[in-house]
C-alpha cells in the first residue's frame, strides 16, 4: 500500500513510518517540522520506498499518484509545546484534520488518526473505557490540545456516517520510547533528563496521582491494527500497569543509578488525577496488549539517551510553573555560575 503519514518526523510518527516500510508498503511522508525533528527520519531518507515532504497540514496540499491510507499524526503532544503553540495546535486539529480527511475521500482511501487520552480529561471513572465522555476543561491552558483532538473525533466520525469513509480513532495513552525530546515537558524524558544530570526529580503536586506507560513499539503495533481493522468508534492504546508518580520516580532513580533528591512543585491547573487504560476493546478487536515490561522499556529508552550523548549538561529554560529555589541550589556549581535554570 501508498501510504500517507503526517507528523512523521515527531517521536511516534518516525516509529510508525518504521513499522510501514517493515511491512513492505511505501510511505509519503509529511511534516513541518513545528515540533518534530528531520533527526527522526534521516536514517529513512535512503529508502526507495520513503518519500519525504515538507508541508504544514493546515494549509491546502495534494499528493499526485494513488494513495490506499492516510494516517493524520500532525499535532503537537507535549504540555510544553502545545501551550507554546496553542493556536497551531487548535488548527491541526481542525484545519489539517479537514484537509486529510479530504484526501482520503478523494483518493478512496482508508483514514486513521491519532487522539489521545486527554479527551477524557481529569476523569471521573476509573479505568477510562472507550464510551467516556470525560471531565474537560473546554476553556483552560490545556484546552488547546484537548478541544482540539476532541474536534479531530467528532469531524473524523462526520466523514464517516455523512461519507462513508473507512475511518479508525485511536485514543493513545502515555508512550515512551527512544526519539522522545529530553526537555518537552513530559514526565518520562523529564525524569530520565534530571537522573542523568544528578539533578533533583520534579514531582508535581503530592506525587499520588497516577499514569500508564506505553512502550513505543507496541503502541505502534496496536496502531498498525487498528488501522486494518473495520472499528469505526475510537479505540484506547496503552497500557494497563497503573503507577504512582513517585513510584514511577523510583523506577528511574533505580535503573539510572542516580541519588537524585525528589522536589515538589505546586500542581498545573487541570492535570490528570488518574490516567490508566480500559483497553478491553483492543484485546477483543485487534487482539492486541503490550508485551514491553516498563522495566525492560526503561533500558531501551536509557541507553538510546545515553547513546546519544544527551545525558551531559544543557542550557536550560524555566518552563510553567518556575523551579524551586531547593532545585536551583542543587544545580551543578559550572549550571549555576552560567545561570542556568531546570524544569520539566
């Protein structure tokens, strides 16, 4: 199959690219770099069956020749980049949905498009199922990414019931993995950013509220399924292990080897009290799980970062809310002489 893949040079996108040409089938690729990195994709380049584009979504595009999927990942996903670009994100979401969506009417192919956990918001049921409706914000900082992704939903179900389009949602949970950005405000790379600086773990609020992590590969398993399948609703892809952040806090400290301290900043408005997925339907429609153990996905993502050599010391930017003064004084003295500040 010919298939279209925006947002293919983010974190998940490069991976799912993978997994196509793996498969044997060509990919347009297509990014505009807002947030996702050439890096990602430079080992793809080389490949006949990998054709690279640089195109922002919200604007008018074609593809020439036949195209059998469209898979819409454009969207910046991280706190620190979507509440950066809260505009862009809000018109991907529609704008760039909109013009993908079209293409796949117009080219008879079949759609699929990365959502996200965040539309069930803060939620009141625990774990959350597909058939949710969530507890959002609609006019908070998140909302930007939140409404947005919501509206990809329903626009995405619109094409379907008013067209016909062979259409797949996939609700995607907290995922990590190699290709993450160490600064883009996620708990993952932030943690594993501060381990392995010797730097002091930033827990926000108590540490009890909870989150479930994906390992990429199987997440892009459950995507490559689902966008087969004939499930036209959305589809919850994650992981079920459930875990405190302070729990999560001393998975790394462990496999990091750091005696990073744990500093507590004050709770962004609206996070997430509670974040695990009912991902009963994936079993029984795409007969998917994850296989990856958090300990063994951990390892990966630790010796890709060390790899990479992005474990020595950065510049970095206060980022909402602003770090500790007990954060500060725990910097490395050559951080605090060059006036250095870290956060998540």
């Amino acid at each position: 199959m010919r298939i279209v893949v925006s947002g293919a040079a983010g974190f998940i996108g490069s991976h799912f690219c993978e997994r196509l040409l793996a498969e044997g089938h060509s990919v347009v690729a297509l990014d505009n770099f807002l947030t996702g990195s050439r890096r990602n994709i430079a080992h793809l380049e080389g490949n006949p069956a990998f054709e690279f584009r640089e195109q922002d979504i919200t604007l008018p595009f074609r593809i020439e020749g036949p195209v059998d999927a469209v898979v819409n990942m454009a969207s910046p996903a991280s706190p620190k980049d979507y509440l950066r670009h809260p505009i862009e994100t809000l018109e991907v979401g529609s704008l760039g949905s909109r013009h993908c969506l079209q293409m796949a009417l117009e080219k008879g192919a079949r759609y699929l498009v990365t959502s996200t956990s965040e539309c069930y918001g803060d939620p009141l049921v625990h774990p959350q199922v597909e058939s949710y409706w969530g507890n959002v914000n609609p006019v908070g900082p998140r909302s930007c990414y939140d409404e947005s992704k919501r509206f990809t939903e329903a626009l995405t179900m619109a094409f379907w019931r008013t067209h016909g389009l062979r259409t797949n949602i996939a609700r995607i949970f907290n995922t990590y993995g190699p290709r993450m950005k160490l600064n883009d405000g996620r708990v993952v790379p932030a943690f594993l950013d501060q381990a392995l600086n010797g730097l002091p773990l930033t827990v926000f609020g108590n540490g009890t509220q909870t989150r479930s992590f994906c390992y990429v590969s199987d997440l892009v398993d459950g995507l490559y399924r689902l966008m087969q399948s004939e499930e036209r609703f959305p589809v919850n892809l994650g992981n079920p292990r459930e875990m405190t952040i302070l729990e999560f806090a001393e998975e790394i400290r462990k496999l990091t080897g750091s005696r990073s301290s744990i500093v507590y900043e004050p709770l962004p408005q609206d996070d997430p009290q509670q974040r695990r997925p009912d991902i009963t339907k994936a079993r029984t429609l795409l007969g998917w799980e994850p296989k990856v153990s958090l300990e063994e996905g951990l390892r990966q993502t630790v010796e890709y970062f060390r790899a990479a050599g992005r474990h020595r010391l950065r510049s970095y930017r206060c980022f909402l809310p602003p770090c500790s003064i007990a954060a500060r004084k725990a910097l490395p003295w050559k951080a605090v002489k060059l006036g250095r500040e870290i956060h998540i």
